[in-house]
C-alpha cells in the first residue's frame, strides 16, 4: 500500500480520501478549510499543516481544488508542493482547470525533476462517493502507469489522452456535452409540461430511445422532483465552462452553443442559485415558460 499525499477536501477530495483510505492507502492530508480536513481525519487520514508539509511526506501527491488559481497557489506558491517536494516525486492533479495552467505546472515541476500527470475527473459526487469516477488524464505514459493503480480506487475509468493538459482538455469535451445536454432536457421537458403532458412520462418513453443519455437519466429524474441539491454546482459547471470558452479562443474554435449555456447558468447565478446543482438549469426555461416541471401523478 502506498502513502498517498492529498490536498484539497472539497464535495469531491473528502469522498476520494476515504476512497483512498477503505483500499488500505495511509493518506496525508491538507485543506485551507479545517472542516474537511476534520472529517477527513476522522475517517483515518493524517492532518498536515501545508501543502509544502504533504509534500515533504509524500512522495505521490494528489491535489484537487476549485480552479487554476487554486492548482497555481498550491503546488508553484508558498508553502506549496514545489518547495516541499523531493525529486522524482510524482504530482497529480485531479482538478478541472485550464489545460494551459496544467501544462504550466508541469513545466515548473520538471525544473526540480517532478513528474506531473493532469487527472481531472467526471462524475460529481455521487461517483465520487462510490468510487466510480471517470479519470482523464494527460502526461508521460509510465507516470500514468505508476498513478494507474491508485487512481482506479476512486475512479471505474481512468483513460491516458495525451500529454500534459489532454486530461483538461478532454474534461472540457466532457463539460460542454454536459450542460448542452441538460440544457436540452430542460427545454425538452418545459415543452411537453406547458402542452399539457406529463413530463415524467415524456422522459420514460424517450430515454430508451436516441435521445437517452447518461445525463437524462442522472439529471430528469432530479428536475421532476424539483430537487437542486447540488451533486455538481453551478457555479463550478461556470468555470469549466469558462476554461473551455477560454481554450476555444486560443487554439480558434468558436464554442457559440457553450457560450449560450454559460449565460443560462450565470443568469441562475445571479438569481442566486450558484451553489444549486446544475439541473437546475431547467429553471431558467420555467422562468421564460412560466410553468414548473414536477411529476403529474
């Protein structure tokens, strides 16, 4: 079993450490937030004072937090992994950021001899609780075989798409599918409830059919119960979309379906439904419709 570094203790780090923990991994851990860190000790993890602390102490490091800046403060800033760190140690990040910022890291890393493989997952926190994420990954090959056997505690597909940045970039693939995804099902179902049909039914007849998808059946069931407990906040589904807008402009690809999502989801954000999950979205078409989608019987 290895000793297993991990910064960051979010919706998504707490379940993955104690991921970690139940296949018998001893795991280090740090968070700015003492809340996490707690229920992560609790769990069996040990507590650190700084990410430069895990990094001294491990020589696998997982980071997974909210953004670039994050990533950037973390492993390259003060009391971070890089001054931590010894040579030949291997870092991790399971974060969803842009692909330029991970290819950055990476660079900064290689100057002392750190390896560096991008991981960002998909799945929220249901799969992160049940260990069965998807894993996305971009670096050298043999340092995504050495985090192969470590990553399948907490994912059920864990994929090597390129060098470094590919896992981000493909996780922004994976994020515009997603909400253009949602967003269809929530006009979907507005239509069919100001028509006066069931929606519930709607989605039992159609989800069998082409238009099924592992989105439909994960986010229609949440929207005719009128459930926005967040398993992935909007405010997250933001910044990825984001990064992606961001990506599409430095390499030259317009993105005009993703742009339109990420407007749907900063006007529920200024509604003050940030923190709600993402199928929340089909609150925005309520709005337009003036009708609410929930179950007729």
């Amino acid at each position: 079993m290895a000793k297993i570094g991990f910064i960051g203790l979010g919706i998504m780090g707490k379940p993955m450490v104690k991921n970690l923990l139940k296949a018998g991994h001893e795991v280090v851990v740090y968070d700015v937030v003492p809340a996490g860190v707690q229920e992560a000790v609790a769990a069996g993890a040990k507590a650190v004072a700084s990410s430069k602390a895990v990094a001294e102490q491990c020589v696998f490091i997982i980071t997974m937090v909210p953004n670039s800046p994050h990533v950037k403060a973390a492993i390259l800033g003060p009391n971070g992994v890089l001054e931590g760190a010894k040579a030949g140690s291997l870092v991790v990040d399971m974060s969803s950021i842009d692909p330029t910022v991970s290819k950055e890291v990476g660079a900064e890393l290689a100057k002392k001899k750190i390896r560096f493989v991008d991981a960002p997952v998909s799945g929220g926190e249901p799969k992160a609780i049940d260990g069965t994420l998807s894993i996305m990954c971009g670096g050298k090959k043999a340092d995504f075989d050495e985090a192969l056997p470590i990553m399948k505690c907490m994912g059920a597909s864990v994929v090597l798409c390129g060098e470094i940045g590919a896992g981000n970039v493909t996780k922004l693939a994976n994020q515009i599918v997603v909400a253009l995804n949602i967003a269809a099902v929530s006009e979907a179902l507005v239509l069919a409830t100001k028509a006066g049909v069931d929606p519930q039914l709607v989605f039992e007849a159609i989800k069998g059919g082409l238009a099924g998808s592992t989105v439909m059946n994960a986010k229609a069931p949440m929207m005719l119960d009128r459930n926005i407990k967040p398993g992935f906040r909007i405010n997250l589904h933001i910044k990825d979309l984001d990064n992606a807008m961001a990506a599409g402009h430095a390499v030259g690809v317009p993105l005009p379906l993703t742009g339109q999502a990420r407007e749907i989801m900063t006007s529920l954000k200024v509604d003050g439904m940030g923190d709600a999950d993402h199928s929340a979205i089909v609150r925005f078409y309520e709005k337009l419709a003036q009708v609410e989608v929930k179950k007729q019987s």
